[in-house]
C-alpha cells in the first residue's frame, strides 16, 4: 500500500460499490411491486384521537429477496472494517506496536462506535494501546454519543448493530413499509372527515394488523363507520424502521468523513474498484 490507510479506503471503496449494486437491484425490484395490490383494509374508530385508523386485515405478500440481507450484510462488514483497519493502523504507528502486545491484547484493537462516554473511555486503552491524544480526540469526534442527529451519527449506531447481529445472529432482514401513496375515502357514516389531514403517518411493518394511516373526523352520531382505498407504495427498511436507501446514503458519508480524518483518499486505487472485473 502507497499510504497505511489505503486498506481501510479500499474496504470503504468496495462497501460503496456493493451498495451501488444493491440500490440498483431495489429499483429493478420496485417495478415489479403492484401497489394497488396491498390486500383489504378495515377502519377501526379511535375516539380519543378523534380518528379512524386504516389497518390491514389481510395482505397479498411483499417480500424482498433474501439477496438483499446478504448484500446489506456485506457492505455493513466492509465499512465496520475500514474502521477497525484504522485503529490497527493508529496503534501500529504508536508507542506500542502489534509485536509488543500479547494476542489477547492485539484482538482488542478496534475502531468503537459508541452512545456512551464512560464506556468509551473506558475502552480507549484496550482498543487504542500507545496512540496518542491528537489521534484519540478524532476518533471520539465522530462517537454516537457526541450527536443525536437522526441522519449524521445515528448511521454509524446503526452500522455498529447491524454488524455485530449480522456477524453473530442472523442475517439482518430488509421489511417492507408503507411510505406514501393516496388513501380516498370512499363511504363513511355518522362523521364528517376533517379536511386537515396530517403529513406523518406511522412507520410501521407491513404487516396484518398494522396501522399505516389516520383519517381523522367529527363524529355525528353513534358509531361512525368508514371504508376507505388504498394504493401503497413500498419502502425497503432495516433496523425496525430506518430506509436502507436513508442509511446506505448515510453511512458512505459518515464513514469516509471518519477516514479522512486519518488518511486522504486514494483515488487511483479507489478508480480500480468502479472498473468491471
């Protein structure tokens, strides 16, 4: 390697690579899905919400190729090693190099990505033995805990929970859920439906029994009634609740801003990568 980051922005590379693949193979998939072909709904009356809640009764299924998880776990094992590459690369550049450490203490060199500080500083002497404070601040820098911004860290807690469930569970599944599409209101008793409807509709599997949209009314009489048509369309999600295309775009930025704290990336070597084999 020309400069001793080059392997973590080689596994970066490849990461971003598969998950140009991936996005590919969504959108190929997408239309094939027929969103007017989502199953039977009911509406259930919540009154203490002044609401009717549109749940699915039954479904025809929608289910994302198996595919998916293992290319998903692919590009989350790539970018959880550029990482851990750079930890490797700041303790061999430190004060106590690989060949001064026993073995245990050499497998505990590891980039952590973490939502809690104590546990974080506990950690960096194991993780990062003879780096030194100048590099130490960067890594801590880009925690989880030092944001709470939904699209910037919260990639990388994402990332550091799909690979640890991925290397040691199950291959991490890609659900489908509902994000937009019309709702028309076709017969409805009793009630008068308010002409304000809300923009958020809950993030929800697509699943019997769940809700995925809200009609809300003034009730008249007794016992409203409502039926209501839907056309739904369909959105990959990982993490009970994150879109993948959300967080693949995420965490190639979060990622790489990491790296550069380190190391520029190599562009020759990186260009390799986008050519066909």
């Amino acid at each position: 390697m020309a400069d001793a980051f080059d392997s973590a922005w080689l596994k970066w590379g490849w990461a971003v690579r598969e998950a140009e693949a991936l996005k590919i193979d969504i959108d190929s998939f997408a239309v094939h899905i027929r969103p007017d072909g989502l199953g039977t709904t009911r509406c259930e009356y919540q009154a203490h919400y002044h609401r009717f809640a549109v749940i699915l009764e039954t479904i025809h299924v929608v289910e994302f190729p198996q595919r998916w998880g293992l290319r998903l776990g692919s590009i989350v094992q790539n970018y959880r090693s550029a990482l851990d590459h750079i930890a490797w690369t700041l303790v061999c550049q430190g004060k106590t190099p690989p060949p001064m450490l026993k073995e245990p203490q050499q497998r505990s060199i590891l980039f952590p990505l973490q939502t809690d500080r104590l546990k974080f500083n506990d950690g960096l002497k194991r993780q990062f033995p003879g780096v030194s404070r100048a590099e130490l601040a960067k890594v801590r820098r880009y925690q989880p805990f030092n944001t709470r911004k939904r699209g910037g860290t919260a990639a990388l807690t994402i990332l550091e929970r799909l690979s640890r469930f991925d290397k040691h569970r199950s291959i991490q599944p890609v659900a489908a859920y509902p994000f937009g599409g019309t709702l028309e209101v076709t017969h409805f008793e009793r009630c008068e439906v308010s002409p304000i409807m809300p923009r958020n509709h809950p993030r929800s599997e697509l699943k019997v029994g769940a809700e995925f949209a809200y009609v809300y009314v003034r009730r008249t009489g007794p016992e409203p009634e409502m039926t209501v048509k839907v056309a739904l369309d369909v959105k990959p999600v990982i993490d009970e609740g994150f879109w993948l295309n959300e967080w693949l775009h995420n965490a190639k930025g979060m990622v790489a801003k990491v790296l550069v704290q380190f190391g520029e990336p190599p562009r020759k070597l990186l260009e390799r990568l986008e050519r066909p084999a």
